[in-house]
C-alpha cells in the first residue's frame, strides 16, 4: 500500500459533478489513489464485472485502489468525489466491508450526512482554489469523514457488539484503566484486545492514542496555549514524547503544525469573499 507523503499535494484531487440524464458513463482509472465519494442527491450505480451497488442521497463510498470501477447516473446525479493517497494514521479506517469488490459503502442518517457533507464541500473548496496551507487542512476535513464513515460501517456489520461503542468512548474521554474499560463493557481484558482490534483495525491503546493525538490538534489552534500546557491536558506530560507521537501522528510537529494552521486560517480570513 502506497502512503502518503504530506507534502505531496497533487496526491489529493476532489471535484463536485452532476449528471443530467443518463447517457454519461466513467470508469474509474488504475491508480494507487483511493476514492471517496458522497451522493447529494440523485442516484447512480457503481458496478465492478457483473456486480453492481446503487447510490442514493446520503451514500459515502470508499474506493479501494487497483480497481476499475463503471460509474452510471441514473437520471440526475450529484456528487462529491475526491481521490487520495492515505496518510499511515487513517489506515485503519479504511477496512470497509465490501458492497461490491474493491468498494465499501455506508448510509449516512441526516445528522452524518449534514456533517459530512459540510467537511467534504470545504475539504472541496480548498483544493479548488489551494491558499496557502490548503493542503493539511483538506486532508483533515477528508480523514473525518473517511472515520465517520468507518464508524458507520462497523456500528452496521457488528450490531452485537454493541460494547464496542461504549469502549470507544471510554477511550476517547477518560482515562480508565484497560483493566476498567473492560469490566464497564462486560467483557474481558483479552476480548478488549482481540475483538476490538479486529473489528476497529487498532488496538485499544492505538485508539486512545490517536483520539489524545486529534484533541491536541484541535487545541493547537489556540495560539494562548503553549505545546507544553497542551501535552499536559492531553495526558503526555513528556513534551518529546509528545512532540514524535504528534509528529508520527499528523506529519508535523507540533509547532510546525500550529505554524501551518495559522498561516491557514490567516489566509482564509483575509481572502475576498466572491460574493
């Protein structure tokens, strides 16, 4: 599998179609990119050989590499598409089941939908018009739509493990021990381990890490914080272990990454509004 370098920006190209009709037909190109697609409205049909999937208002489908894939409107269709080159912490979310070979597909409810569909038109908007420091910020807004999506596809192949989702959250905002997490899900520390890996693709403590490893990306922004005071409130008290995990984590370090952020958001507010 072929990662991506963050500093390679052409490995992240996005578009917004509508099909009238439904002479228009494509097949998906032989690349190492991975594809992610949201329908806004309409539907369509994406076919591999002589099976086929259907896409209606509120489908996010995740392409995998290597795959010819036949895409076929069915009367009017409007999307959101994007082509891209993971980067090594989002490689776990992208193990979808198969809907038709080489492509996962969840239903998005509305709530999801909206959110989704919010992150991916700016993630859009971004590599359109590409102002400084476009790139990081469009990766991240794609990477949360990608989770969601991965969240979505194991809350519907896995609904008897509804634990699951209770351990997640644990992870995500307490700090418990593996041990507690466990007796609160009713289940043993090793069936933590085996089960949670093999449904979520990471092991607990890679979850917990990289749900710290998000929050103190958010917190970054917030230029009154220093990097220490935020290692601190993260649960990573050791600024260097804090610094190669963050930088494992996101490509950056962690002043690098407030540094780019900045000059992001600086851009944006100082860009004319067209209208």
């Amino acid at each position: 599998m072929q990662i991506k370098n963050p500093n390679e920006e052409n490995d992240f190209i996005s578009g917004h179609t509508i099909c009238a009709g439904d002479t228009f037909r494509w097949i998906q190109r032989l690349t190492d990119s991975y594809g992610l697609m949201l329908t806004l409205s309409g539907t369509g049909r994406v076919s591999l050989g002589t099976t086929s999937h259907q896409l209606e208002a509120g489908d996010l489908l995740l392409l995998k590499p290597h795959r010819q894939h036949q895409f076929d409107p069915e009367g009017n269709w409007d999307l959101l598409w994007f082509h891209f080159l993971p980067r090594p912490h989002i490689i776990h979310a992208l193990e979808w089941p198969d809907v038709i070979p080489g492509a996962g597909c969840v239903r998005l409810d509305e709530t999801e939908f909206q959110t989704v569909r919010t992150a991916l038109t700016e993630a859009n908007d971004l590599e359109y018009h590409r102002p400084n420091g476009w790139n990081e910020l469009a990766c991240l807004l794609l990477e949360t739509a990608i989770v969601r999506g991965f969240h979505r596809s194991v809350r519907e192949a896995s609904g008897s493990e509804r634990w699951i989702l209770l351990a997640q959250r644990l992870l995500a905002e307490t700090r418990d021990d593996m041990d507690r997490i466990a007796s609160r899900c009713n289940v043993s520390r090793a069936a933590l381990y085996v089960k949670f890996k093999k449904i979520t693709g990471i092991s607990p403590r890679q979850y917990r890490e990289y749900a710290i490893l998000r929050r103190a990306a958010r917190l970054l922004e917030n230029l009154d914080l220093s990097v220490s005071e935020i290692a601190r409130q993260v649960g990573m008290p050791d600024p260097y272990y804090f610094s190669t995990r963050f930088h494992k984590f996101s490509g950056f370090p962690p002043r690098e990454y407030r540094q780019k952020m900045t000059q992001h958001n600086n851009s944006a507010e100082n860009t004319p509004n067209p209208e």
